[in-house]
C-alpha cells in the first residue's frame, strides 16, 4: 500500500509518517522502483502501535522504548510496566497542573465584571509578577496577586 493508503488505515497524517521515518522510530518503507514508498503489513501494524501508544500520550522517546520492547520476544513484562506506570504519574502530574490553571481562570471569571469597563483581573493577573519559584519546568497559570472585592 502506498504512503496515503498507509495513512489512512493508522491514522497518522502522511506528513507524521515521513517524519517517523526521518527520525528513526519505525523502519523505513522499501522503495518501489518508481521511489515511492510502499507500505507491507508489519509496517502497518509497527505504525498503528505507535498511533495507540500516541494516543496515550508517549512522547516520542517512550514509544521508541516501548517499540523495542515489543519487538523483542524476551521482553520482561515488568520493563513495560515500568515504562507504563511513570507515564502514568507523569500525566497525573499534568491533571494536577491542568486542575490548577482551570481554578485559577475560573476564580478570575467569577470576578470579572464582563462588562463595558476596562478592569479586568484576568489581564492584571497575566500581568503581574510572579511572587514565588515554580516547582515544576511546565509554565503554570499565575496565582493572582491582587484583592478581589
């Protein structure tokens, strides 16, 4: 199958699937003698396990992990569920930062006016400077800084 075919049948844009092939996470497809790309099943199959694991939220460099570990039959399963659980306390580390940027919007819409006057908290806090280090490299909302009559 050819390169849109493959495209169509994992769900990866044809731009993606060069790109995959660019940087090394799948095997290039063989060449037809035309030069296009040619797709077999095990290509499908590597590239929709790596759709899976995209939509689960692996970064590039755990679904490379994770493709190694399931092309190799002497795998031990407690790899992959290592690989599996710190994904998860990663993504329940980006809930609790997501949970803190909805309550801070939501507390700076509760006490916007929306109205036909220029104050706005939600822009005076955008502005204001941050008060305290954050402890995680991922930009969080700021706390407001300002009291809210």
């Amino acid at each position: 199958m050819n390169i849109g075919e493959a495209s169509k049948a994992t769900g990866i844009s044809v731009k993606m699937l060069r790109y995959y092939e660019e940087i090394g996470l799948v095997r290039p497809a063989l060449r037809a003698y035309s030069g296009y790309r040619v797709y077999s099943d095990k290509n499908i199959e590597t590239l929709r396990f790596v759709r899976r694991a995209r939509d689960l939220g692996f970064q590039v460099k755990q679904i490379a992990a994770l493709l190694d570990l399931w092309q190799n039959g002497s795998r031990a399963s407690a790899d992959v569920k290592s690989l599996a659980t710190a994904h998860v306390q990663e993504l329940e580390q980006r809930r609790r930062e997501l949970d803190e940027m909805i309550a801070t919007l939501e507390h700076l819409a509760h006490h916007c006016h929306g109205d036909h006057r220029p104050d706005c908290p939600i822009l005076q806090s955008l502005g204001a400077e941050e008060t305290a280090p954050q402890k995680s490299t991922r930009k969080k909302a700021p706390r407001p800084t300002f009291a809210v009559a």
